[in-house]
C-alpha cells in the first residue's frame, strides 16, 4: 500500500475551516471540486474528502462513523475477491468512472464499519 485516502463528513463551517486548514498545512492540489464535496491530493496518491451540505454521499459511506478510510491497492478485483472471502460485504463499487480518475469499491467489514478500497492508477 503506497497511498491513503480519508473521507470526512462535516457540517458547513467544519467543511470550510477544514478545507483551509489542510490547504495552508500541506502541500496540495485540488482534484475535485463540487458543491458540498471537495477532493485535495495532500501528497502524491494521499486524498483528503470533505463532505459537507450538498454533497452527495451514499447513505451507506457515513452510517456507521464520520470518517471513513480508503486504501489505495494495486489489484482492486483482487481486493474485493478477498474481502468476499474474508466475508465482507461489498456494498458499492464502481469500476470506470469519467468523473474520478480510479475504479473504486466500498466494503462492509463485521461491526459495520465501513472501509473504501481504490485502485492505485498510475499517472
């Protein structure tokens, strides 16, 4: 795993304070910008989602905590065939997306929480 990548959900002032802050904090670039969801690429492959009013969110994504992690992998097929295995549930997933630049898939592990799994695309 070389890369990370981590979903808040925040109300509007939390969506803008945090916005700036990892902005002013790091090294960034905004890869994605939409009402009420903003995508920065902290460092190289590290992605920062911030969900706010307006966004559209899955109602999955944040049922079970505020934050979700996302692992970035080389093998997203793979991925999923062992979290099958493993007896996860794959809630979502998306292999080709104009909007995004990688196939994505999100998974339900025992407790409910809920884990994003993406495929390291590189550039």
């Amino acid at each position: 795993m070389d890369s990370l990548r981590i979903a808040i959900n925040a109300n509007i002032v939390e969506f803008k304070s945090l916005g700036k802050f990892f902005s002013e904090i790091f090294p960034t670039k905004e890869v994605h910008d939409e009402p009420g969801l903003k995508i920065i690429e902290l460092l190289p492959q590290n992605l920062l989602e911030l969900h706010g009013p307006g966004a559209f969110s899955t109602p999955f994504l944040f049922s079970e905590s505020d934050i979700v992690i996302h692992f970035g992998i080389d093998n997203l097929d793979e991925g999923i065939r062992i979290a099958k295995r493993l007896g996860f549930t794959i809630i979502d997933e998306l292999t080709q997306n104009e909007e995004f630049y990688f196939p994505f898939a999100y998974v339900r592990i025992r407790n409910g929480f809920v884990l994003g799994l993406y495929q390291n695309v590189k550039p």
